[in-house]
C-alpha cells in the first residue's frame, strides 16, 4: 500500500504513466482470455492506483478489495516464516519502494533473512558491471557463497 501511496506522488508521474499503460495493455489481453470478468472500459477512468487496484487487481487475484489486497500481498507477512536464506535489496532512493515498505523490524536477528539497503540504486537501478553482470548478480553470488561456507 505504501507504495502505492508513493506512486501518486508528483514525482513519480513517469512511473505510474509507463506502468499504467502497461498494465492496461496486460488486462485487455486477460480480458480477450477471460470475456467477461473484468470491465475494460473502466480502464479509461482511472485516475489513482488504488482505483486501478480495486477494479482490476482485486478480481483477477479473487479478493475482495484493493485493501484486501494489500493486506496479504505484503512480503512482510511471510518474512517470519523463512527457513532458507533469503537476501532482499533495496536502495534507500528507490522512489517507490519506501521505506514504509521495508521489512525493518522482520530483519532484526533473523537466522535466514538478510536486508541489504544501499544508499543509491533507485528503482531497479543497479547497473551493469563490465557489460556483464548487474551489481545485484555479483551481490547476491557473495550472499550464496557465504551461505555455502557456513
């Protein structure tokens, strides 16, 4: 919800512009799929995310509502219940993922769960290397190779 509640910030117009147009490519395809379930039209009407979520989300996922939604997709509902090794990455500039949406307390003295927060990355913003692999590759080969030796 947090980020949802980032995306409708001005400065995220970019962002919510490409991935609403995106989205909406996706559920008329679903719509051709599943004739019926959805109302395309309302498409054209959205204004906000959480309208977005609560008339297109919500059905296809089989929830009730938006909130609904919100409420159990969090990663913070399953962080508790890990039992491998699991790394997570954010940057701290990342102007979607806030971090009202961070697992922070989740993290604390968990044995399989690591939260790395870098100063700088944006969304997805972790570049390329030697043309060959992202930060994040070469990040996540050292957390498995630490994983390996203990």
């Amino acid at each position: 919800e947090a980020s949802v509640d980032a995306l409708e910030l001005p400065g995220n117009a970019l962002y919510k512009k490409r991935f609403m147009k995106q989205l909406g490519e996706k559920f008329r395809i679903k719509d051709q799929r599943f004739p019926g379930k959805l109302n395309v039209a309302k498409l054209d009407e959205i204004a906000t995310w959480k309208q977005f979520d609560e008339w297109f989300t919500a059905p296809i996922l089989g929830v009730a509502s938006a909130q609904e939604f919100y409420d159990l997709a969090s990663a913070k509902n399953f962080v508790a219940t890990l039992e491998r090794p699991v790394l997570a990455v954010s940057a701290l500039n990342d102007p979607i993922i806030t971090e009202a949406c961070l697992p922070l307390e989740e993290a604390k003295d968990h044995p399989f769960f690591t939260l790395e927060l870098t100063p700088d990355g944006g969304h997805v913003g972790f570049s390329l290397r030697n043309n060959k692999h992202s930060w994040m590759e070469e990040r996540a080969w050292l957390e498995i190779l630490k994983w390996r030796e203990n």
